[in-house]
C-alpha cells in the first residue's frame, strides 16, 4: 500500500510539473508577460486582453494611444477601442472593405479616422458609429491627421486635402501639392499640420487649412511623422540627424547626428528627445541643446519613460529597463518575437500589443495611478543633472566636432508664392541656387 501510494504521489507530481512547464511556455510562446518575472524587473502587470484578430488570417496592422484610450487596427479592417487604464472593451467598428487595406487611425477628442482603400471614414470617438464617409482625391500615401475643424489626408502624389468635419459646412476642399511623394501620416497640433515627404522635405501648414507656412529641406530622407514638443518640431532623417524646428517660424534650432542609419521617427517626453537607430541603439537627446544625455546599445525602439527608467524593446521582442539618468542596462523581460510595443509619451504606463492581437499592459509597482508626462520644460532645460556631459565612452560616432554649432537652415522659413508655390530652396531664402557657393543668390 505504502509503495502504491508513493508511486500515486510521484505520478501526481510528474503531472503538475508538466502541467506548470506547458503553462509557462504557453505563458512565453504567446508573449503574456508572467507577473513574476515582471516584479523582478520591479514590474506589475495591470491587465491583458484580447483584440478581435483571426490569427489564422488576420493579424495587427497598427495600434495607437491617444490619452486614456487604446485603439487597435487589424488588417481584416477591424477597429478595436480599448480603455488604456482597465483594459476594457469600449467598442469594436467595422470599416470598409475587409480586402483592402487600412491606414491610421488617427484620434482627436471627438473624432476617430482613418483611410480604407481610397475611402476615408471618420467614427465618433464616444461610441465608434460613422460619422462621415467619402472618397479621397486618389490613392492616400499615409493615414489621415485630425484637427477639431479639418481631417487631412495624405495621397501618394504629394498632394494633401483638407476635408472640413461640418457636416454643414459646403466649403471647397483645402489640398497644397507639396514635392515628392508622401508615405507618412502627417501630425496634426493647435499650430500647424506637418508631414515629409520622400524628397527630404518637411512641409509645416496652418491648422485652419489657409495654407502652408514653411518648407524645411534636411540632408536625407524624413523617415516617419514629426513629433512636436514645447514649440518645437523634431524630426528624423536616413542618413542619421535629428533636427529641431521652432514650430511656428521653422528656424533650426539644433541638429544631432546619431552617426548611423534612423528609420523610425523620434519621441519626445519631458525634455528628452529618444532616436532609435537600426544599429541597433537609443539616442537621449537634451532638448534644450541637441546634446547627447546617454546612448544604450542593443534597444531598436523606444517603449515609455517613467519618473527613474526608460523602457525599450530589442531585435528579439525583449523589454529592456534602463537607468534614466544614464542609460545603463538594469533588466530584461522576455515577450515573443512577434509582440511590439505601443509607444506612449503620454505617461508612464507600458503596452505591448502581439500579432495576433493579445494586449497587455505593464506598470511600475506601487504606480496605481498613471503619472502624466509634462508637456513642458523640464529640468534638463532649466539646467538640471539632465545636461550634464556624457561619458566618453557613451558617445557614439558623429560627424561633428565638440562644440561645434550647425548653421541654421532656412531661419525664415520658404516662402509661399503664386509663382513659386514650393517656396524658395530651404537653405537659400533668395531663392537660388544652394549649391553655388561663389554666387550665393543663385545667378
């Protein structure tokens, strides 16, 4: 009895230790992080859940945080609005023809929109239901921009339309036809409405769609939407700069050379500009100077900042925990090669969004409450430990001498005229030729 009794017991333990094994790799193989190994990394998982994806034939095509909301777009055309703080479904929308593919979506406080095919579609942010439905002016190069009084929509040519969101309102279409072709959502803030095109040129419009501002030439190709902060624009180019814009007038304020090859546009919270490059390695950029705060090798994307870390996602789908002051490699959580990570500048929650649709999100122990980031200056613009030198060892290749200061490019920005309605080349406000360095007004 007793060795029949301890062969039960071996057999039931054999069983629970198999049972806990198909657990945990089940746990790792579909990305759910385990609640243990994120309190190690003085995590805690707040919720999870899961969007309406058919992994057989359908996966996540974008994912996007605008305030306390989460919004999932699959590529069956399916739209899935979540509650960013609990997890919880709000609505679920079908948009247009599940064949064709889906831009955006782009979130204002009162509307959602987005581009399917060559219909733009604009839902009602509070429940999801249409709220306008048209064809646009040919085949949309990125997703639409929403302003309270305008949704932009970017087109393959070049060309961006300006549709106005009254339904009363009968006014003709507002389009600028900018130089080269537009492959990126534009941004929209309450100053202006921005987007780059191939040509390495970053047009600045008005919001009220009475036209465009600027024009801003960089030396490469602006890869993704501008971010905007404090008056300020920053964007991206290939061949490895960041460049910051004063909003309104295009002045150049600095330029920084990651010295390596950008793909991914940069992100801005609390005075830190963060430029993922595909060495892989993030930059931490002072906002107030263009200097370089610290550089952490090994991390391909920007995940959120909270009060002490920065959080980032390697080449193989791993959350990465960095010091924030320094940029040293502190811990590392395990997801799934196909799980990415929203990227939130809004504060310091964490979401990382799968494939095939599971939704989680992260925060830091004892932080029950989300902590907003400021949108304002920080203390590394008033002079804080943020902009103090960095470590020699940290700094990686650039092309410029220490201290050396970049000429402004364009300070008064390219004007816009009838006869020349792409303004005048952006380092040459006389409107001849840049290159021509012995006859600088071109002639």
């Amino acid at each position: 009895m007793h060795r029949t009794d301890f062969r039960l017991f071996v057999s039931f333990a054999m069983l629970a230790a198999a049972a806990l094994i198909s657990s945990r790799t089940a746990t790792a193989d579909s990305g759910l992080v385990a609640n243990s190994q994120a309190q190690r990394n003085g995590l805690v998982r707040a919720w999870f859940t899961k969007a309406q994806v058919d992994p057989t034939r359908h996966r996540v095509e974008q994912a996007v945080l605008a305030g306390n909301q989460l919004y999932i777009l699959t590529t069956a055309s399916v739209l899935h609005a979540i509650d960013a703080e609990t997890g919880q479904t709000l609505w679920v929308a079908r948009i247009g023809n599940p064949d064709y593919p889906s831009l955006g979506p782009a979130v204002s406080e009162q509307h959602v929109a987005l581009v399917n095919g060559s219909t733009l579609t604009v839902l009602n942010r509070e429940n999801g239901l249409e709220m306008m439905s048209l064809d646009v002016g040919g085949g949309p190069g990125g997703g639409p921009a929403l302003t309270d009084e305008y949704v932009f929509v970017p087109l393959f040519t070049g060309k961006v339309e300006a549709y106005p969101l009254d339904p009363d309102d009968r006014s003709p279409t507002w389009y600028y036809a900018s130089t080269g072709r537009v492959f990126n959502a534009p941004i929209a803030t309450s100053e202006s409405v921005a987007w780059p095109t191939d040509r390495g040129f970053l047009y600045v419009a008005n919001p009220d769609a009475s036209g465009v501002r600027y024009r801003f030439e960089s030396t490469g190709i602006i890869n993704g939407d501008p971010a905007s902060y404090d008056g300020s624009l920053y964007a991206t180019s290939t061949n490895g700069y960041l460049y910051c814009l004063d909003e309104v007038t295009g002045q150049q304020r600095w330029r920084y050379s990651t010295g390596d090859l950008v793909m991914r546009p940069p992100v801005v919270v609390a005075g830190r500009a963060y430029v993922a490059t595909e060495q892989p390695a993030l930059h931490s950029v002072s906002t107030s100077n263009g200097e370089l705060v610290w550089y952490a090798p090994d991390i391909a994307q920007l995940v959120g900042v909270s009060e002490s870390h920065v959080y980032g996602m390697d080449r193989y789908g791993r959350l990465r925990v960095l010091d924030k002051s320094s940029g040293i490699d502190l811990g590392s959580i395990t997801t799934s090669i196909d799980t990415t990570a929203v990227v939130n500048n809004v504060n310091d929650r964490l979401y990382l969004v799968s494939d095939t649709g599971l939704v989680q999100c992260l925060h830091e122990i004892g932080a029950n409450e989300p902590t907003p980031h400021l949108q304002a200056a920080s203390e590394d613009e008033a002079g804080g430990a943020g902009d103090a030198a960095p470590d020699a060892n940290q700094i990686p290749p650039a092309d410029r001498e220490p201290g050396e200061q970049p000429e402004p490019v364009n300070p008064f920005g390219a004007p816009i005229d009838d006869e020349s309605p792409f303004g005048a080349p952006a380092d040459n406000p006389f409107g001849g030729d840049a290159g021509d360095e012995e006859n600088p007004f071109g002639f």
